[in-house]
C-alpha cells in the first residue's frame, strides 16, 4: 500500500466518524407543518403599527426568510427572525406606515420541503389599493433541482453500486466500465454543490441569479435536512472511490460497505417517507429500500461488463449474483410495498394524486425491471454459464434494458420532490379540496374551479367551454383574481391549455380568505371577449 492510499484510509476513517456525528443531528420528526394561529391575524386593522408578527405552527418549523411588503410596494426582507419550537416571531421595522402591509414567509417542515405563506394586515386603515406578495416557483430552479438531483442519483446508484458488487461479489475485471464508475462517482460529487444551491433558491424562492448570494447556500446547506443528506451522499461517494483505489486490500470490502451504509442514512435522512409515521418502521424501510436498489441496479454495469468479456471469471460472477439477487430484491420489494402503503393509503390516491401517478409509473418501469430480472434468473443464466453463445447474448441484451429501465426510474423518483404523498394530504385534506362554479354569459359557459379554495398557493381551472351550447376551442383564455373589499389584486393570468379541452391558470397566492371575485375572459375570436364573474368562497386552512 502506497502512501497516497494510507493517507486515504485515515481520512476515510476521519470522514465516517464525522458521518455519523451529522447523522445523528438530523432529529426526528413528522412532516408538512402548516399554520395555526398568527397575530396579528389576517386581514386584522391595527390602530397603531405593532413591533412583530407572531407565527404558530403545527409543529416545529425552522424559518427561511420572511418579507414585508410596504403599502408603497417598497419590499423588505425581515432579519430579526425568533424561533421557539413550533413558534417563530417576526420582529417588523420601526414605525410602519399607515395602509396595507402584506407579509410573506417561507419555513422548512421537517421533512425538509420548503413551505410558504402570507398575511395581510393594516395599520390606521386600508390601503386603497393593497400591494400584492405574490411568490412562484421559477421553473429553471425546479428543473435545475430535478437535474441536480438525477445526477447525485445516478453517481450514487451506478458508482457506489459497481464498487459494492465489486467488493461483495468479485472483480469484474479491469476495463472501460471501470472509467464509466469513477466518471459517475465524480459527476455525483460535482453535482452535489449544485444541488445544494439550487435547494437553497427553492427554500428562499429565489430565482437562479440568487446563487451569487451567500445566505442561498447556507439556506441549502443548513435550513433543510436536504442539505445535510446532500453532505452524507458525497460522503458516500468519496468513500466508494476510495475503496475502489484500494479493492485489492483488506481496506477494499469495509470501505465499500461503509459506502453503502453511509447512502442508506443518506436517504433515509430527508423526505417524505423517512418522516411518516411510523418512523420506527419507515425510516428502516427506507433505508433498507435504497441500499437494495443501490445493490441492485449498481451490479447491473459490472455484470454488462463481464458478459461482454466472457470465459470462466464471467460465470462465476453470474452464478455468484443469481445466488443472491431474489434476497436484494426481496428486500426491495417488500419495503417499497410497505413505504406505498404508508404514503399512499388508498387505491384510487394512486390515479387521483401527483404522487401516486409518479409511483404508479415508477412501478410500471420496475415491474419491466423485475420480470428481465426473473428471465435472466430462471431462463438464461445457467445456459449462459455452461457456454450457451444464443443465452449469453439475450442475457447481455437483457441486462443492457435493465440498465436503460433503471435510469428511467431514477429520473422519474426525482418528479417526487414536487408532489406530497396523499398521507400529507389525508392530514390536511382542505389542501386538495375543490370548489366548482358553473358560469355563463352571452352564450358563452364554463365550469370553473379553484385548487384548493384556502388561502396560500392556488390555481384556477376551466373546463366544459360551451358556446351556445357546443363545444367552444376558444383563441385564448385569461384569469383575474381581486378582492376589492380590501383593495387586493386583481391578480392576472393567462390560462394554458392541458390538451384534454380543459384550461389551468396558477401561480396565484391569496393572502386572505372571504370572498375572491374571479372573472374568466374568454377570447371567443380575435374580436370578440366574453367575461364570466363569479365568487370563490375561499377560507383560512388552518382553521
């Protein structure tokens, strides 16, 4: 052994104790805080301006940033930030103006999602046009994120996983696969910085210029577990690469093991399932749920790779891993049923939800995986290993759309970030409720409807558009918001068509509840407009 390779080693060693001191900060804790109490209330005239806003939660939540929008539009973000448990005091600037303040804020629940808000309140007496906090999601940050993420993914999948087949199962042998698994553990490490800035603007909602900002990364850093399970994944890839730098000694197989255990903490340690309940069976099942997959797909490369090299060491990778892939799987099958029970809870959540679609077509491309898997395994391996030439090349032709599948399946898992499992909205269920109005005028009718009819981020859908009775393809479709009472709004959008005759305008935020006024302008011809007025009763979530 080398000197560089010692020199490996004690900073390995130093890294896993430093692992697990960071495991160990993230705390346990249920998930999708919400809002319970706030004073000064929403909508509340004040007579005289008060010093700080009071924000209660449903459970700790650790504050992000929060702004204040003065009744001259002029914006300001809030630095004095008190945090107590599941309470978190705003503390405003001195001598506040008389009119309309809109305050907006943004905290992370414990399963590190970001979650944002808004209150309005007056001082002396409303505004007669109140400013508006309206915050969207920049979709450049939410593909940068789902980039981001894919890449850590696949460097921890392919290249932790090559080196743990290597150390358990045997050497595959030295050969281009072997570059192919130092490009992935490098690409996940250079993807980690990355990721952690790019959840850093999505904490803050910021757009990308916000990554020259030094409080975007500690944001991404620190605020959320998200950063800190970033911090383990690199981690774990540094240790995979070390490990294969010395595969040969007796260093090889703990360090790889090491690896391995470090990503099952890793993902384990932020998202929606580690934080369900309960978390004494759920956070095991992820953690075993992703060390299989890691086992699983990670040998796919290596096994590609001495299938296309061929002879004696070839078969006796083979039969190794037949030996033993119905347990990984079985494992893999049996805490991925178990984390969709939990998360899921019903049937038909599977089709009516954003997360159950996802899973649904996670399963479709893992249940293509499976049945290669059980070809392979029954049908073909042991022709292979008797010198089968036909068996052999079906098996490599097998292994090589099992390892395209795979890839698909890490890229569809990170569509998870942006969508709460139903057991999130089982326990908060007037975040998916759906209020539906018919409207009509001048010949013209529409079904809309507001998602969910709370305040805090909405969208408004259209849909069944009759002219005269007939179905309508109008030119364009465009959508107001207004609550004039307090001089709020309106807020505008274009709606976009979903291609299924249907129309959705979002990116809306309501600050309070009561009555919204929402006027629908349908572009029947490049001359003709007809507005459909209506009312949304829309009420305050956290009551």
């Amino acid at each position: 052994m080398n000197g560089l390779q010692r020199r490996l080693l004690r900073f390995s060693a130093a890294l896993c104790a430093a692992v697990f001191a960071l495991a160990l900060s993230i705390a346990p804790a249920a998930a999708h805080a919400q809002l319970i109490g706030a004073d000064p209330g929403d909508g509340t005239v004040l007579a005289a301006a008060p010093e700080k806003v009071t924000l209660t939660f449903s459970e700790p939540a650790r504050p992000l940033v929060a702004r204040l929008i003065h009744p001259d539009g002029r914006a300001e973000v809030l630095r004095e930030i008190g945090e107590k448990g599941s309470v978190i005091v705003l503390t405003l600037p001195s001598a506040l103006e008389t009119g309309t303040h809109v305050l907006s804020w943004r905290v992370a629940s414990s399963d590190g999602h970001p979650i944002g808000g808004g209150l309005v309140f007056s001082v002396g007496a409303p505004s007669a046009g109140a400013p508006v906090a309206v915050e969207q999601s920049d979709p450049i940050v939410r593909v940068g994120l789902w980039s981001a993420r894919f890449l850590l993914m696949l460097g921890l999948v392919v290249g932790i996983g090559s080196v743990a087949f290597n150390a358990l199962i045997g050497q595959s042998g030295p050969g281009r696969e072997s570059r192919i698994v130092t490009a992935a553990l490098f690409l996940g490490l250079a993807a980690t910085p990355v990721l952690i800035g790019f959840q850093g603007l999505d904490a803050l909602g910021e757009s990308l210029g916000g990554l020259a900002r030094p409080d975007v990364w500690s944001a991404g850093l620190w605020a959320t577990t998200y950063g800190r399970s970033a911090l383990l994944a690199a981690t774990a890839l540094f240790l995979a690469y070390a490990g294969g730098l010395v595969r040969s000694t007796r260093f090889g197989l703990p360090l790889a093991v090491a690896a391995l255990f470090v990503v099952g903490i890793a993902v384990a340690g932020a998202g929606h399932a580690s934080t369900a309940p309960p978390r004494l069976l759920t956070v095991p099942a992820v953690f075993l749920h992703a060390v299989s997959v890691v086992l699983w797909i990670g040998a796919l490369l290596p096994l590609a790779a001495a299938l296309a090299r061929g002879g004696p060491p070839a078969s006796v990778l083979i039969r190794r891993f037949s030996s033993v892939i119905p347990a990984i799987v079985g494992v893999l099958v049996m805490s991925g049923l178990l984390l969709a029970a939990v998360q899921v809870q019903t049937i038909p959540a599977l089709w009516s939800t954003g997360y159950g679609r996802v899973l649904l077509a996670k399963l479709a491309l893992v249940a293509v995986m499976l049945a290669l898997a059980v070809l392979n395994r029954y049908r073909l391996t042991l022709p292979a290993i008797a010198g089968d030439a036909h068996a052999a090349r079906r098996l490599k032709r097998n292994i090589a759309a099992e390892i395209v599948l795979a890839t698909a399946v890490i890229a569809v898992l990170g569509l998870w970030r942006f969508t709460p499992p139903p057991r999130a909205m089982a326990e908060n269920p007037a975040l998916f409720e759906v209020q539906e109005i018919r409207a009509a005028n001048d010949g013209v009718a529409a079904t809309l409807s507001i998602h969910p009819p709370i305040v805090g981020p909405v969208r408004v859908e259209i849909r069944d558009l009759t002219l005269d009775g007939k179905p309508l393809s109008p030119v364009g479709v465009s959508v107001d918001l207004d609550k004039p009472s307090y001089g709020i709004g309106p807020f505008s959008r274009e709606a976009r068509g979903t291609g299924e005759g249907a129309y959705v305008a979002d990116g809306f935020v309501l600050p309070l509840d009561g009555f919204w006024i929402v006027r629908v302008t349908v572009l029947v011809s490049e001359f003709r407009s007809v507005p459909l007025v209506e009312v949304f009763d829309v009420r305050n979530g956290a009551r």
